[in-house]
C-alpha cells in the first residue's frame, strides 16, 4: 500500500493535483459525516481542525456538531460496539458506509483519486455482516457524533463522544472531585479515604495543549478502586486533555480555554456542584459569577514546562483545542495568524 501510495503521488504531481483541490469545505463536510458514522474518534476533531486551519478552510467547532452529531452510528466497532478493524474490512469496510451514506454527503468531492467517493467505490458496496455495517435505516445508534456542549466551564466548547458513553449519564449533576494535576490523579485516585462516590464528577485540570504540552491522551481518567470494586464502570469526567480512541466513557474532554491559561476549569473546588446536560449541549459550573471573580483574583498561572527550546516554543504559539491545538504560525494557507484568547 505504501508503494501504491508513492505512485499514486508521482501521478497526482503530473496531473496538478495539488492539496488545495482536495481539501475543500465539502471534503471536511463529509469527513465529519463518515467519522460519525464509523464512531470514530473525538481526536479527530482536533486533527481535522488543524488540518482546516493551515490549508485556510474555515472550520468551526460547532460544525463538528451541527454536522455530525446527527449522523446515525453504522459500525459496531470497539469502543462503541463490540468488533474489530478486521471484521469492519471483512464486512465491506469503508465503501459500504459510504454507500449507505450517500444521500447525506457532497456527491461531486474529488480525493485523491482524481474520482469522487461515489466513483471510487463502484462495485465495492455489498455488505457482507450486516451485525457489524448496519443500514442507515437500522443504525445501531440514531445519533451518535461528537457532540459539542458549552458553559461557564467550557465558554469556547468542550466535546464528548456519546456512542462510548453511558446514556445514563448524559443529563448528570454531582459534585466535583478535582485533582490539580495528572500526578495528583495518579497519587490520589486509589487512596480508600478519597470522598468520591458514583454520582461525583471527575475534574482533571492542566492537561490541555499549553498546561501539559503535547496534550497526552489522559482524559479517560480510570474509576477509584472503590468504585469499580462496587460494580460500578463509569463516572462523569471532565478535563481539557484528549482521551483514546479506544478508550469507553462519558467523558468530557477538550475543554476550552483550558485551565493553564485562565479557563474557568482552573477555577473548580471540590465539592462545587458541576451539571452536564448533552441533550441541551450544555456544561455548567453551579458557582455565582461574582465568586469565580474572587477566585480568579486569586488564581495563579503555573508556571510553564519549559523556558526555552522547543517545547518553549510550543507553549508560546499553540492554540487552544477549539482551534485544533495546532501552532498560530502555521495557519493559514496565506500565512495569517490567529490569536488565542485566554478567557
């Protein structure tokens, strides 16, 4: 496949097929349709919004809903179902799901075949297990993309992946169990004498793209031992960190800004009241605005991971998750800048 690629490049240069040709708003229309459909990461959508923002196409945060949280969930794949890669390409694979999706994707999209989807797939689109590709009649979920909720906690958005969720949870309020950093999680989240139980709300704070640089994959924060020891197999979590692909759980993560530089993540106490309502895309922290405004005043910044050399570099120029955590000067295919906005 590799080969194939490379050849495939030689005659994309030939034919002056260049990268601006293919990465249209419709190609990432669509590409937020087959992610939902597929149950495809929440990391997708900070991968594709950087991709938007250096080539120069306009993507927003909410398209990711308004566009894909609709989408039904055709593939029965871990974590939001129960097979395999494997068995997705035994079953017909990615054309199948495009087929089956045809009338909600832009039809005349080149890739970089040179062809459009419906082009590339021509005689590849019988599905052979309907138990792992469902029909967009009976999908295995009626909506199951990414969807995009905002608050006090999250003023520029924050994304959960309701297809690894528990629908139980996905109108929730409890009480904030905060951990000031990974390494206190990690000290912590076992201790018998930590006062969590089921109906808490997890918050791990300072592991966004500036607070814990690069933006590890740790918001899918494992339950307290006491916890599962109860049967019980998930929690609300909230973080600004990302979570796996992989990983199941009602997790809310990517929220923005983050709490390193101001967020109001940064300002949550233990035992404030936090209250998640998916349905109403809504995240919000139940603490009066004139006492977040005393807390602020009291907030300090962390201080940065590094001063110099790359990853000071990093810090100084990444962007908030809501705009694909990429670096500023990359942007745009004029080589404009963006900004970020603090709070």
């Amino acid at each position: 496949m590799a080969q194939l690629s490379g050849r495939r490049i030689v005659q994309m240069v030939k034919e002056n097929l260049t990268i601006d040709k293919i990465l249209t708003r419709e190609a990432f229309e669509n590409a937020i349709k087959v992610n939902a459909a597929v149950g495809g990461s929440s990391n997708f959508i900070i991968h594709l919004m950087a991709i938007a923002g250096r080539i120069g196409v306009n993507l927003q945060l909410d398209d990711f809903d308004t566009l894909g949280s609709r989408i039904p969930l055709l593939v029965n794949l871990m974590p939001s179902g129960k097979f395999l890669m494997e068995d997705f390409y035994y079953a017909g694979g990615l054309p199948v799901v495009l087929h089956e999706l045809r009338d909600q994707l832009h039809k005349n999209v080149i890739t970089v075949t040179g062809k459009n989807h419906h082009e590339n797939i021509a005689g590849q689109t019988d599905c052979y297990n309907t138990e792992v590709i469902s029909s967009y009649e009976q999908p295995l979920i009626a909506e199951a993309g990414c969807v995009v909720v905002k608050g006090n906690l999250a003023l520029n958005g924050a994304v959960i992946k309701p297809s690894a969720a528990s629908p139980h949870l996905m109108k929730h309020k409890g009480r904030a169990v905060v951990f000031e950093s990974i390494e206190d999680y990690n000290a912590r989240i076992d201790d018998p004498e930590l006062d969590i139980d089921e109906n808490c709300v997890m918050v791990l704070k300072y592991v966004g793209p500036v607070g814990y640089p690069g933006m590890p994959e740790v918001g899918n924060m494992a339950l307290p031992k006491k916890i599962l020891e109860k049967g019980i197999r998930d929690m609300v979590r909230i973080s600004d960190g990302r979570m796996s692909g992989t990983a199941y759980g009602t997790a809310i993560l990517h929220v923005s800004p983050e709490s390193a530089i101001g967020g109001n993540l940064a300002l949550v106490q233990n035992g404030d009241m936090i209250e998640l309502d998916v349905e109403q895309r809504k995240l919000h922290l139940d603490v009066p605005d004139d006492e977040l405004a005393k807390r602020r005043a009291n907030w300090n910044a962390p201080a940065p991971a590094a001063t110099r050399g790359y990853v000071s570099l990093y810090i100084k120029h990444v962007m908030g998750s809501d705009k694909g955590a990429d670096l500023d000067f990359l942007q745009g295919s004029s080589g404009s800048v963006v900004t970020r906005d603090s709070h």
